[in-house]
C-alpha cells in the first residue's frame, strides 16, 4: 500500500513569510496528487490537483509542485496570513484510480 | 457548499452495538467515500461506491460494511461496535474520476464523532 508522509511537526511561521508544506510517498507513483485544507471540526476543502506531468501549478498565493524522481511534492503559501492557519493535507489517487489515500496533515500556525 | 449531510453528527454507544451512519448528497455525484480521521493516521479510506449497489473495500474496511441503494445515501454500517473505532467518519463525494480536465475533487461532510465506550 501506499505510504504518504507530511511534516510531523506543525509549522509555525511569521506572517508575510513564506510557508513550505511536503509530502512525501513511496511505492507507485500516482498519477494525480491534490492538496487540502481542514479547519478545527470541519471536513477538508480541496485546494488544488497536479498531475504527473505537470511540475508546477499556481492558484493565487498557492503554489504546488510535484516530483516524482524524488516521489515528493511541495506546498507553498506565499505571503502568508493569520486566516491561513490550519492543517493542510496531500492525497494521491489509488492504483485503480478510484479511491484517494490522505497523508496525516501538517497543521500550520501563521503568527501575526 | 456541495450539498452532503452527514448523520448522527454526534453518537455514543457501547461497545457489541450496532451502528449506522449515513451520509446524503443532492449533487447526484457518482462517488462516495467513507473515511475515518484518528490522530496520528490521517484520514484512511473505509469504502467507497462508484454506484449505486457497486461498493469496494478501503484500506480499514475490516469491522464495516456499507450500502448505497439510491445515488443519494450511502450508509456505514458497523454491526458490532468496538472501542478501536471511536473516531471522526467523515463522508465524501466525488463528480467524476481523475481523467483528462476534471480534478476528481472531494466534497467532504461536516464528519460524524463516534465514540464507543
């Protein structure tokens, strides 16, 4: 099965610096892998999806990439603000394509 | 907000009780998911359903069972309780799978605490 690695530790940055999320996996590289926030007792909210084919994605403050030589992909916030302190989770899609498996999140602190 | 709701969004029980949990959508979404969230795992994949009566196995299906009957209710059924599955269950949908523009994005429910004493 897959295993999928996020920062341990949680993140805690200045506000207006940039933070810097990975996620790491091993065995099969997937073919899609996307990005999601979760708020304290809320369901997670998609963010973004890379591709395998695709090194980079951008999507206003948020920027994605995705290596699979170094089966890893990196998650950055630029400018960062308080609001965007929460846990930010990666999923890969599974081998059939139909199911998605989830790290265990970083939880991100941005301090004012 | 995707239309998902899940149900009971709090229950405590005893352990060897039966349970269900359902989850309802009104996206007329084809997929949907059942996930457990614990700390320190993350949220694993329980079952899920790419229509209605075609259900597949997750990676912690032992101890679960689910339904899907109408496109609309996908149900976690756990028939005999036990203290190892207190968790958040959370449901998701999904329009379509990963191929070509769509994104496969998931909707997720607000998640439903489960504790077995």
């Amino acid at each position: 099965s897959q295993k999928i690695e996020q920062n341990s530790e949680a993140l805690n940055i200045q506000e207006g610096k940039t933070a810097t999320l990975t996620c790491n996996y091993t065995n099969y590289s997937p073919a899609y892998l996307q990005w999601y926030r979760q708020d304290p007792g809320r369901g997670p909210v998609f963010l973004l999806l890379i591709r395998e084919n695709e090194k980079e994605k951008r999507k206003e403050r948020l920027k994605v990439t995705f290596d699979t030589t170094l089966k890893q992909s990196l998650f950055h916030i630029t400018a960062s603000q308080p609001a965007d302190s929460a846990t930010y989770l990666c999923a890969l899609d599974g081998p059939t394509g139909n199911q998605f498996y989830f790290g265990t999140g970083t939880s991100l602190t941005v301090i004012p | 907000d995707a239309g998902i709701t899940q149900s009971p969004r709090h229950k405590v029980t005893e352990t060897g009780t039966p349970v269900t949990l359902r989850c309802h959508q009104t996206e007329n979404h084809r997929y949907m998911y059942w996930y457990r969230q614990d700390p320190g795992h993350g949220l694993r994949l329980i079952h899920y359903s790419y229509g209605v009566k075609d259900t597949d196995k997750g990676e912690v299906s032992d101890g679960y069972s689910v339904s899907r009957s109408k496109t609309e209710d996908f149900l976690l059924t756990l028939e005999s309780a036990t203290s190892s599955q207190t968790s958040v269950y959370f449901c998701a949908i999904s329009e379509s799978r990963l191929a070509g523009p769509n994104t496969g994005e998931l909707f997720f429910g607000e998640g439903s605490r489960l504790t077995v004493l």
